[in-house]
C-alpha cells in the first residue's frame, strides 16, 4: 500500500533531483565563466604592465644618458645602470608570461636590440671619456637614440598586442556568458515546467480523493446519514473514508433509536413553554423569531405562525425590547439596568420587567437569546397608590405641624405668658421635633412629586459660581460654630448653562451640609467646581470619617442612613436620594468616591450641551 507519507517523498526527491541538476549546470557555468575571466586578467594584464614598465624604464635611462653627457657625468652613469636593472627585471618577466602568438618574437627582438642599447652605451662612455662631450652627442644621435626608438616601439607593440588579447578574450567571455546565460534560463523554464507538471500530477492524485471526502463530510454535516464515501484509494485517505463510512451507518442506527425519544423531549419543552403565563420570545443569533408562546401573541397581537423565521422588529415593533435583545449578544451586558418598560395593551398601560438570556453551547458560544417579560402592572398601580398616600398624608401633616410651630415660636417669644426652664425646655424639644417633621413632609412631597412626574422644573441662565457662593455664605456661619472651614475653587471659564436654580442649589446645599455632619472640628470642607470636555464637574470634598465601600452603591437609595457614624447626624435619608433625581433630570450624574477613615468626595456632573 502507497501511503501519502511515500507518494509525498517521492515528489519532494524528483524536485530535488532537478535543483540539483539545475544547480550543477549553473555551478560548472559560473566556474568556466570565471576562469575565462581570470585567464582575461591575468596573464594578459601582467605582460601589459611588464612592457609599460620597460618603457618607463628605458626613458629613464635615455635622459640619464643626456645628462652624463652634458650634465652630470656619474650621477647619469649610475642611474642608467639602475634603470637598466629594472628594465631587464620587467624583460624577464615578460619572457616568463608569454601568452600570445608574436609575444615571443616581439620579446626577442626587444632582447636583441637592448643588447645593441648597452653595447652602443659603453661605446659611448669611450667617446665621451676621450673625444669630448661633441662627439659623444653627435654619436648617440645617430648610434644610440635610433636603437632607443626602436626598443620603445617594440615595447609599445607588446602593449597593444596583450590589449587586443585582452578585448578579444573580452568578446569572447561575454559571448560565453551570454550563451550560458540563455542555455540556464532555458534549462530552469524546463525543469520548472517538468518540476510544475509532476507536483500538479501528483497533487491532484492526492488531493482528489480528499476533495471526495470533504463532499461527503459536508453531505454527513447536512443530515444525509446514509450517503457513503466512495474513495477508492488504498492509502490512509481510503482507510479515514472507510472508517467514515462505519461511523455514520452507526450515526444512523443511533438516530433511528432515540428520534423518538428527542422528538418527545422536544414537544415537552414547546408545551412549557406554552404553558407559562409570561409573554416568552425566543429568537437566534441573527434576531430571527423561532418561537413565542400564547402571552406573547395576545401582548404583541402577533401571530406565530407568521412571527417565525422573520426578523424581531418585523413581526414586533419594539425597539426598546430589541436594544435589549441585541445588547445580550454582549458578554458584558449589564440585565440589571433598566429592566421596566411599558407596553399599551387595549388602551391600557401595562408595565414589565423585562429578563432577556442568551442561549449558550458548551464553549459558550451565543445560539440566540430567550426574552421573559413579567406583568408588574398591579404592583406599578400599588406603588403609584403608595406614593399617592405619601402625598396626601404629607399634605395632610403640613398644616397641623404649620400650626405647632407657629404654636411654639407663640410659646418662646412668650406671648402667651412667662414660661419657667423647664416648660422652655419642653417647648424648645416640640419646636425641634415639628421642624425635623416638616423637613421629612417636604422631602417626601418632593419625592412624591418626581416619582409622579409632577415637579416643576424652572429652567432660565444660571452660574455655577453664584450658586457656590450663595451655598458658602448661607452656611459658613454655622461651620464656624462648628469650627469646620469652607473652602470654594471655581473655574473662570466655566459657562452659564440652562437650568433650574433651585433645584442645584438645593443639590449642593444637601451635600455640604451632608459633609458637616461628618467632619470633625478643625477640618474642612471644599467645593470645587470646574469643566471637564463637554460637561461641568463639580465635587463637595470632606476630610471626615469616610464611607465604607459597601454603601456606595445604596448611599443615594432612598431612606438610607450609615449606622456607623459616632456623630449625632440625624435626618430623614431623603437627602440624596432626591439630590440624584435632580441631577439625572438635569442630564448629569452623581456618585460618590471614598475610603473609610479618609475622608469622602461627591461628584456630580451637568452638562454644556445647554450651555448659554
């Protein structure tokens, strides 16, 4: 049996075998190359420096000539023996790289007639030595300067004959490169088409039966159990396909025997479903609607059959619901927020808590999302009945308590006679007492009245710096009672923005005086106001004894109060549960930043898209 091991490295073998091939020819190419270059340049190069260098050479000993005859007598002599040193070195150096054809004879005639030089110059040393330096001119002009001539013509001969050499084994290199050049780039084309030929051939021997097993998975993936895999290769591709063949004549078997059972399953979990009084929608992951139950067609007067395999917003128009839907493809989605909507049903507004989970596999992968939604209207009409009591109850306590107070205040300014300490003492606890009881009515009046969407709002310019200041100055006489100092910083390009003086003002009132009730004597507190990007940032900084980490989420919930404190603060725990809907109805935020035992930092935010 060929495995696909073997069929593999017989490829990579065969494309081995033709680089190698490729590479050989290329190799001895570049090596003739070479060594036609090296035989250009060096034999050629070396008679043609030898020669320049006897023409230097016997110039040289041609002025030195002169120059014993008319000038100096022994400084010419030794020099044109020197020369005469160097010229014969470069002689035998030319006659030790003869490379061409006439190179020998040319050497030889420079030989013979160097000689002829020499002699003629002892001859001349004669003369000048006993005739006179006339004689020794007129013979070196016509003996010796003729002979000179023909010995450097000689030389330069030897010159041009290497040169012409050394061109013509140019042409002849760059006729051989280039015919190598053309003999590898055809062997390459071949042997990458041959190379080409045999990996495609052998590839698609492989690859076919591949392909075939892939179309059969697919056809297995969609639900055709009883398709087999025809692959009649006997390598391990034959021996997965055989083995995929037994596994789905298996797949099929168990099928057939638990269908049943699934489909029982099934219809269990659809008549659940059905069953529960919650409005149910169940859509996938691209927000389609695969199922609704009853609830769910009489809330939204859809009808399933036609609600299922459509997009949500299609069969519901419900933006509110489908943000929640799409937001809980999200891992970070967040189910707490927001979860009550309003539907109308009949004329009539119904109130849901809406719970929507997404549908996740074992590697937590979103199929689709299951939307619950709970009918709290009876409890939203409680709630509403509720706030309607705390309203005509507070309305109902203000008048008597107007009138104990004013009662009091009667009592104290001792218009109704002369009151002795201690029935002083008892007025002063009554008249403490009805006040903190109208600053509870108020607050739960003005709670009513957001909770109901009944407060007034009186929007028109106002400056964050005046309120501060207003705030600092109606206050900081009872801070100093205390010994508390109250520090403002403002930012001056801040901007007037549009909003409702009163409401701000109470905001940073409440959480100054907050403050206080926490700070110790000798500390302080700071209000500090300044612009962040597109909104105003304003923080009421205490240095008191902090609030624990887990109140900062409940600190603004309503009726809260911290237990912890070793201060007598008192209040009704309203404070800054209306502070916060001042501010939301604002558009800003509120929180609060701290650390038990340093100090606490409220932070609220407004912002400039109103800005004036």
């Amino acid at each position: 049996m060929h495995s696909i091991k073997s069929k593999m490295l017989s490829i990579y073998t065969f494309l081995i075998f033709l680089i190698f091939i490729v590479a050989s020819v290329s190799i001895y190419n570049l090596y003739s190359l070479n060594k036609s270059i090296d035989g250009l340049i060096a034999a050629n190069y070396r008679s043609i420096i030898s020669a320049k260098n006897m023409i230097d050479a016997i110039e040289r000993q041609d002025s030195y000539e002169l120059l014993f005859i008319q000038v100096e007598y022994e400084t010419g002599v030794k020099e044109f023996y020197d020369n005469q040193i160097e010229f014969i070195t470069w002689l035998t150096k030319s006659r030790d790289n003869i490379t061409e054809n006439r190179e020998r004879d040319i050497i030889e005639y420079i030989t013979n007639s160097y000689n002829q030089y020499t002699d003629k110059f002892l001859k001349l040393l004669k003369i000048k030595n006993s005739t006179g330096e006339a004689e020794a001119v007129k013979y070196y002009s016509e003996e010796i300067y003729p002979i000179f001539l023909i010995i450097k013509d000689s030389c330069q001969e030897l010159v041009t004959l290497n040169e012409e050499a050394m061109f013509s084994s140019k042409d002849r290199a760059t006729i051989f490169s280039r015919n190598q050049t053309y003999a590898t780039t055809i062997l390459s084309i071949c042997t990458i088409i041959i190379g080409l030929a045999f990996a495609i051939y052998f590839t698609r021997k492989t690859v076919q039966p591949i392909h075939i097993l892939i179309a059969g998975i697919k056809s297995i993936k969609e639900g055709n159990l009883n398709q087999e895999i025809e692959v009649s290769t006997k390598d391990e591709i034959g021996e997965l396909a055989l083995e995929f063949n037994n596994m789905t004549k298996r797949l099929s078997i168990y099928e057939k025997s638990n269908i049943k059972s699934i489909i029982l399953e099934r219809n269990k979990s659809l008549a659940i479903v059905k069953s529960i009084e919650d409005p149910i929608i169940v859509t996938d992951n691209d927000y389609k609607i695969i199922l609704v139950n009853k609830n769910a067609e009489k809330v939204f007067n859809i009808n399933e059959r036609n609600a299922i395999g459509r997009h949500f917003l299609e069969s519901i128009n419900n933006g509110e619901i489908f943000n929640k839907i799409k937001a809980s493809m999200d891992k970070n989605y967040d189910e707490e927020k927001d979860r009550i909507i309003s539907i109308e049903e009949e004329d009539k507004v119904h109130y849901y808590i809406i719970a929507v989970t997404s549908i996740l596999s074992n590697d937590n992968e979103i199929y689709g999302t299951v939307t619950v939604l709970q009918d709290i209207t009876g409890l939203k009409e409680i709630e509403q009945m509720k706030s309607d009591f705390v309203s005509t109850v507070s309305h109902e306590l203000r008048t008597p308590l107007t009138s104990i107070i004013m009662g009091t205040e009667l009592l104290l300014d001792n218009t109704a006679g002369e009151l002795n300490h201690e029935q002083r003492e008892v007025v002063n606890a009554v008249d403490e007492e009805s006040k903190q009881l109208v600053a509870l009515v108020n607050d739960l009046l003005d709670l009513s009245k957001i909770e109901s969407g009944k407060i007034q709002m009186h929007y028109e310019s106002i400056s964050i710096d005046n309120i501060i200041k207003s705030v600092v100055n109606s206050i900081n006489e009872i801070a100093e009672g205390r010994g508390i100092k109250i520090l403002s910083n403002v930012s001056s390009n801040i901007p007037n923005i549009n909003a409702d003086y009163n409401k701000i003002l109470s905001v940073i009132t409440n959480l100054v005086t907050n403050a206080m009730k926490f700070t110790a004597q000798g500390d302080e507190i700071k209000i500090i106001a300044e612009l962040e990007e597109k909104l105003i940032r304003v923080c009421v900084s205490d240095t008191g004894i902090g609030i624990p980490k887990q109140y900062h989420n409940t600190i603004f919930d309503k009726f809260t109060q911290l237990q912890q404190s070793s201060y007598n603060v008192g209040g009704t725990g309203l404070g800054l549960s209306i502070a916060k809907e001042y501010i939301i109805m604002h558009g800003g935020e509120i929180w609060v930043e701290s650390e038990q035992g340093e100090g606490s930092n409220f932070i609220f935010t407004l912002p400039l898209n109103s800005a004036l």
